[in-house]
C-alpha cells in the first residue's frame, strides 16, 4: 500500500503516543513534552538533578505569541501518569483549561491534548500541571507564555524572571516528600535552594541608563518571595499579566506564589557600581538577578507610561451577590467542629488520616456543587476571611478579579490574590466566562490538603 505524504505525517506523529483524538491530524506549531529529564540545576559541583520538565528545559520554555493569535500546543505526556497543562490566568474556553476531571480528561501516559485558543489580553503569564499538582510543579513542570502588545512598548531589554525554590536532598535530587503531613498542614513544601530561571542567580549585562522589563513569575508551590531592588529605579506596570491604569513607582515587590509582576527598571547605577533585584531572607538580601552595569548615565528619561489595557467587564457591585469564604484549619488552629469531605462529615483526627487539614466554608477538598452559582455577567464578590495561622495565595480560573478595598475602592485586576492570616480581603468579578473554574489556594500543599473549590457560570 503507497504511503501518502499526509498519511506518513499522520502516522509518524502518531507512533509514540497512543490514544491521539481522531481527526486530530494537523500538527500544531508547538509540542511541548512531559518527561524526565535530568538538568544542571544545582551549582556545578553537584550532580544533575532528575525533573518532569517540559522538553527537558527548566523551566520549561517561554512560548511566545502577539495578542490576538491562536494559541496552538500540542501537549505530549510522556511521563508514566496522568497530567494536563493549566494556562494560568488567561481568559480561556473552559474546555481549554486543563483541569483534570472538570474540564478535560487526564492526559493518560503516552497520549496527547491539543489545547488550542485567542490569545485574549495581552501580558506575563504561565502554564502548569493541574494534575497531581504539588508533585509535578515541584518537580519542575512549569513554563511562561508571554502574550506581546501590538506595539512594543519603549524598553531596552525585556527579561523573564523565573523565580522558584526546590527542595532537594544532598545529591542534588528532588526530595520525595510529597506527603509530608508538616507541610499540608503549615506553610507548604517551602524548598532549600531558590533558583532564577533554573540556575542560582540570573546576570545581565545593562548599560547605566536603559529601560528594562522584568516579568517577575513565582512559580514556587509555597515560597512568599520578598523582593528589593538596589541601583534600579523601578515602576509596577502590571500585575497577573494586567496592566495598572498608571505604573507605580516602588523599591519592594511581594510575590506569592503563581503571582506575576510586570517591573519597568531604569538602570541607575553606574558602571560598576551594585545594581540588583534581592531576595530577603532572614539573615540578609540575597540577589537573585544581578545587573552588571557599564556606560555612564545617560540623560534620565521621562517617567514610563501604561501599558495597553485588556478588555476587561465593568464590575458592578451595586447588583452584586455576596457570597463569604472563611478558611480554616491548619497548625495552630485546626478545624475543632471538623468538616465535611467527599459528602462525610469528619472530626480532624478522621480529616487527618485522609491528609486533609484546611476547609472553605467547613467543607475540605472538591464539592458536588459549587462555592458560587453564577449567572452568567453576574457580578460576584467573596469576602475572604483568612481564620488560620497562615497565609494564602487563592486563585481564580477563567476570570480575573478585582480587589475591593475597604472604602469601597477597587484594586488592581489580578488573578492571584494573598490574604494573610487573620486578614478579610474581599473580591469581586464579573462571570464573565461560561464553565466550572477551580478557586483554590495556590499553595499546592494546602490545595491538596483542602482547599479548593469551584465557581459553576451558566
Ligand atoms: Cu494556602
């Protein structure tokens, strides 16, 4: 039998990976591939350590595309468990989510998923399992999908900051912890090596005088990094990949984890002298992005502008619903009335043997039904009361929100929002987007000991 030019395409890109959906014959521009892969993260004298990565990069590639275009990947899981690729804050289908069981089937081992969607708005963004999440982003299963505005804004350079934090073992190699109960039940798998891109410390070569962007992404499962800059001028330009109405000028920067922050940096210092975006830790500022600066200072420039706005829906909180989350539980405090998991009521002791610790609402883990029922354009806001001894990092699919401020006033559109212990932030958003959307802390030790739910739109 002659083979076709379109059959031996079809057939070659079919014969690793069973289970391909029929019909699905055009091959997309990208592939990425989970797999093991063994990667150099440590410093030199150490081995290399053994990840799932996307196509053995760590992290995995940066995907690149102007807003407007398609998105078109091919998903490979050569892994020897389910996984899925979750495109963190971009307004999607909801079929094109990547949420196991919600949205999508598993991606079985050996088999594939196109994800194929618009490029809606403009900004940093990134993509992860949703799959046995805590294991697969720690061990190294994460990317940065940057969507470009259609004019490029004036900078000189425009860097991606990977900022992450492994827990290895003296060899170098991933720590098998995953269901260390210490973890689920305090501030999460916080690891002992941070690295910037995959590597202990990021360097540049800048000259005093430029303009750059850094796209700051933590794509650590616990890690609160608390950031200075030293020899930088430094603006906020977006948060969550959307754009601030007017940048704002700052010298420190919070990142929770999943959190992106757009920074415009005019390098201050001159040659030679110390430029650097640090880390504090508790015995000291570590620098995780080092600039080394030559030239003498150009005539400043003037102070930068917005960014482009994405098309974001009017919230209205005067036809709002209101619906409250208090989480609880955790060291400390523990859940003393118990919870309700899959359908049973549970004391602690009982949530414990099942690793459950946390609870929204006196309910641990996924519900039959949803947090919130929205109607679709309904507005929604969920005053977040944090009732445990730790913070939180909670994150919406599907949908950005805003924060509503105390005196009414709204904050900036974000997709990941920090509530600290014994804090009420409240949010609100418009259902815009028809589907279910996880709503979950993006700890991953603590959303898989609990806390997660779900917004139903219809
Ligand atoms: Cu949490």
């Amino acid at each position: 039998m002659p083979l076709t030019r379109r059959r031996l395409l079809a057939g070659s890109a079919a014969i690793p990976f069973l289970g391909t959906v029929p019909g699905q014959a055009a091959t997309p521009a990208e592939i990425l591939t989970a797999q093991a892969a063994l990667v150099q993260i440590a410093p030199p004298e150490y081995p290399k350590t053994g990840v799932w990565a996307y196509d053995d990069q760590v992290p995995g590639r940066t995907l690149r595309y102007r807003q407007g275009d398609m998105v078109d990947v091919r998903l490979m899981n050569g892994l020897d468990q389910p996984t899925t690729v979750h495109w963190h804050g971009l307004r999607l289908p909801n079929a094109m989510d990547g949420v196991p069981g919600m949205t999508q089937p598993p991606v079985a081992a050996g088999s594939s998923f196109d994800y194929r969607f618009e490029a809606r708005d403009a900004g940093t963004f990134w993509y992860h399992p949703h799959s046995n999440s805590l294991e697969q982003v720690s061990r190294g299963l994460a990317g940065v999908l940057i969507i470009d505005e259609p004019d490029h804004p004036d900078v000189d350079a425009d860097e991606v900051i990977v900022l992450d934090d492994w827990r290895m073992t003296e060899e170098a190699q991933i720590h098998d912890s995953f269901d260390n109960r210490h973890d689920l039940s305090h501030a999460g798998r916080l690891g002992n090596y941070i690295t910037v891109n995959g590597r202990s410390e990021a360097v540049y070569d800048v000259e005093s005088g430029q303009r750059l962007r850094l796209r700051l992404i933590n794509t650590a499962t616990a890690r609160i990094f608390d950031l200075r800059v030293r020899g930088l001028r430094a603006w906020i330009v977006a948060l969550d990949g959307m754009p601030l109405p007017a940048p704002v000028e700052t010298t420190e920067v919070v990142i929770a984890p999943a959190q992106r922050v757009d920074l415009f940096v005019d390098v201050i210092a001159e040659a030679g002298e110390e430029a650097i975006l640090g880390s504090v830790e508790r015995d000291g500022t570590y620098a995780l992005a080092g600039f080394r600066v030559s030239g003498s200072s150009a005539a400043a420039r003037p102070a930068p502008v917005a960014l482009p706005p994405n098309t974001l829906p009017e919230v209205r909180l005067d036809s709002a619903r209101t619906v409250p989350l208090r989480m609880e539980g955790g060291a400390m405090r523990g859940l003393p009335d118990g919870a309700v998991w899959k359908g049973n009521r549970m004391d602690m002791r009982e949530l414990a043997m099942m690793d459950q610790f946390w609870a929204f609402n006196g309910m641990a883990g996924m519900t039959d039904e949803p947090l919130v029922d929205a109607g679709l354009g309904e507005t929604v806001r969920i005053p977040i009361t944090n009732d445990t001894a730790f913070p939180h990092a909670m994150h919406l699919h599907g949908m950005h929100f805003r924060e509503v401020r105390a005196d009414g006033t709204f904050g900036p559109w974000r997709d990941t929002l920090l509530v600290n212990s014994g804090q009420t932030r409240e949010i609100a958003f418009v259902a815009e987007n028809p589907g279910s959307w996880m709503f979950h802390c993006h700890m991953l030790s603590h959303q898989m000991a609990g806390m997660m739910n779900w917004i139903r739109v219809t």
